[in-house]
C-alpha cells in the first residue's frame, strides 16, 4: 500500500499534474484486465498456490525497481508508468488465485465471514499504509523510504503463500488455456443477470466516483499538502465496517444491499467534494470506505456462492479486472475531467452521477434487485 500512495505523490512531484496521475491508473488497467481474465484461467488448471507464490514474488521485485529508480534520481514517469504496468499485471493474477484460493479452504456458510476477514485486513493494511507513505514522503527522499518499507512488508505475502497448502485443480476442471477458457468464464457470467449487474453496479461506483487521483491536487490546494489521511481515510472507514460486520451475513437480498451500498458511497464521495475542513473530508471519505466494505462482501460472496470450483479461478480473474481496473479507470476520468472543470467539480459531479447510475440501473434489472441469497445456484464447494 505505501507504493500504491508514493507513485501517484511522485508523480505529481514530478509534473504538477493531475492527468499525469491518473495516467498511472491507465498504465495498471490493461494488465490487471488482461492478466487478471488469464491468470484466473491459469487458476483454474495448475495449483493456485504456487500460482500465488510466483506471481507474489514477482511484485515485490518490481516493488525494489521502483526503489532503484528513486536512488538513482532518474525522475522519468515513463519509466514509472511501466513498472506499474508490470507490477500491476502480478498483482491481478496473484490476486485471482488468491480469491480462488479462499472457498476451497473454508467450508461454505463461512465463505461471507472469510471474504469480511480478507478484506478487513487488507484495509488494515490502507489505513497504516498511507499514514505511513505521508510521513516518510514528508521527508527528504522520502520516496525512497516509502518503497523501501513497502518492499519489507511485502515479504509477509510470499510467507503466507509458502505457508498454504497444495491446492492442485479439483476433479472436474480442464486441461486447457487460452482465448476459450476465458470466453467460458465469461458466458457463464453472461448468462446470469444477477452476475452481470453485481459487476456493473461495482463499474459505474469506481468509474463515476472513485476521488482517488484528485487527493495530490486537493490535498495541496485545501489542506497545506496533508495527503496521507485522504488515502487513509477510505480504508479506515472499510475496517471499522469489518469490525462490526456480523450483521452482513444475515441480510439475504444480497443484491438490493450491493446496490445501497454502491449507492452510499457515490453519495458520502460528493458531499466530501464540497467538505471545507480536512476532518470533515475525512469523516465522510471514511463512510464511503465503510459502504465499499459492505459492497466487496456481497459481489464476492455472489460471485462465490455461484462458481462451481472448476470456474472459480476465471471468476475471480473478472472480478479483479473489475474491481481492480474501475478504480484505475476512475482515476483517469477524475484526472481528465479535472483538467477541464477543476478538481472539486470532477470530484462532486463523479459522485452524484454513481448514485443515479446505480440506483436506476438496479431498479430496472428486477432480478438483481429482488435477488436472495438462498436462491444461489452453483456450487459452492
């Protein structure tokens, strides 16, 4: 998480930008699109964990590039813009597999608890990290601590995965990779609007609203360039939500709840665009990261409990290319709409349009809306 908040501060530093920064959500799109829809293939026919391993590894290299290039002074975003391609590319297969990973280690009615755990650490990590990267940022190269540390921690994924059992493909997976495998995976999402919308509803939040590429602006034009606890902020709201989140697993219309949920943050996200006090800004960022919680647990326990075992690696790859690829994409439409209209109408306008698109789209798919989670199909084992 601290490299997540140094590129686009270093970025910034370097240009003045904020299209710069939201180019680097561009350069992490195609792989975690491409790679995260084949390595969930990949998934699917190998043993996820050394899948894991070496996909895990392969970040943290780059992790020490990103340092290396800070050393040595050379100052090119380009050279930036295609670390993040790569490192981006292992991230989404890493993370297909270790999605992947989760139902076959767990029994079935703890799936929803596993995934709240998951992401509730992993928001633990967003809360530390950015208030981290801010304050060693703040010093002088301070770029370089930041991916230094970040390389440090990073050596607690590779010992998790060594400490994973085999998990070699189950009985009725296939043998074969390729275009096909991916273009099955993707049918069968096609053919279940439930699916369909779980993912779209989760596009239009990130796409419209995501305010990620507008924190450097915002932060240096408001808030004297306190940048770390706007990107804390959303991750600290998404852990108290973990924290209190025994009541997610009883709610059954699973898809009226992703849909309020996307709802909220779209909403708490715009009024935070017009917050004059960084505290306030904070408040509301947190809310938004508590209603993204809810909204994480729900599509991937849909996900889940629909995927057979023998597709469940090529599920998660679409869900990475989603979740993973809308926040990239929404930097580039913050960045690109705050070149023209100003960080704060980019910001505001992002959110207003989430809570309409989401709103109106889950109302007129009937089938998502009234969705119940004891109508699953599929199996979860």
């Amino acid at each position: 998480m601290l490299t997540q908040v140094a590129v686009p501060v270093q970025v910034y530093a370097l240009t003045r930008s904020s299209l710069d920064v939201g180019l680097v959500g561009l350069a992490g799109l195609v792989p975690i699109v491409v790679l995260g829809l084949y390595g969930g293939a990949v998934a699917d026919v190998i043993d996820r964990r050394k899948l894991y391993l070496w996909s895990s590894l392969a970040a943290w290299l780059i992790t020490l590039a990103l340092l290396a290039q800070t050393l040595l002074a050379v100052g090119s975003v380009g050279l930036i813009l295609a670390l993040v391609f790569v490192q981006s590319g292992a991230f989404a297969i890493s993370s297909s597999a270790r999605g992947a990973i989760i139902p076959r280690i767990v029994e079935p009615e703890l799936v929803a608890a596993a995934n709240t755990l998951a992401f509730t650490v992993s928001n633990i990590g967003q809360v530390l990290g950015p208030l981290i990267a801010g304050g060693l940022i703040a010093l002088d190269n301070g770029y370089a601590y930041a991916y230094a540390a970040d390389a440090v921690l990073f050596t607690a994924a590779l010992y998790s995965a060594l400490r994973l059992p085999t998990i070699p493909p189950g009985e009725g997976a296939g043998r074969a990779l390729g275009l096909r495998s991916v273009l099955d995976g993707l049918a069968f999402i096609a053919t279940r609007p439930v699916l369909i919308m779980s993912f779209a509803v989760d596009i239009a939040a990130m796409v419209l609203a995501m305010p990620r590429a507008l924190f450097p602006a915002m932060a240096d034009a408001r808030f004297h360039g306190a940048v770390g606890p706007l990107y804390a902020a959303i991750a600290v709201g998404s852990v108290l939500a973990g924290l209190s989140s025994g009541w997610i697993g009883r709610v059954r219309r699973q898809g009226r709840a992703l849909a309020l949920a996307c709802a909220a943050w779209g909403g708490a996200v715009a009024i935070a665009g017009l917050a004059p006090q960084l505290w306030l800004v904070v408040l509301l960022l947190a809310a938004a990261g508590a209603a993204d919680l809810v909204s994480a647990v729900y599509r991937q326990t849909i996900l889940q409990t629909y995927a057979p075992d023998e597709m469940r690696g090529r599920m998660q790859g679409v869900f990475i290319a989603v979740v993973a690829g809308g926040p990239r994409l929404g930097d580039v439409r913050a960045g690109a709409t705050a070149a023209v209209t100003g960080a704060t109408v980019s910001w505001v306008a992002g959110g207003i349009a989430c809570v309409v698109v989401v709103l109106v789209s889950a109302l007129l798919v009937r089938s998502f809306w009234t969705y119940d989670a004891s109508a699953a199909s599929g199996d979860v084992r």
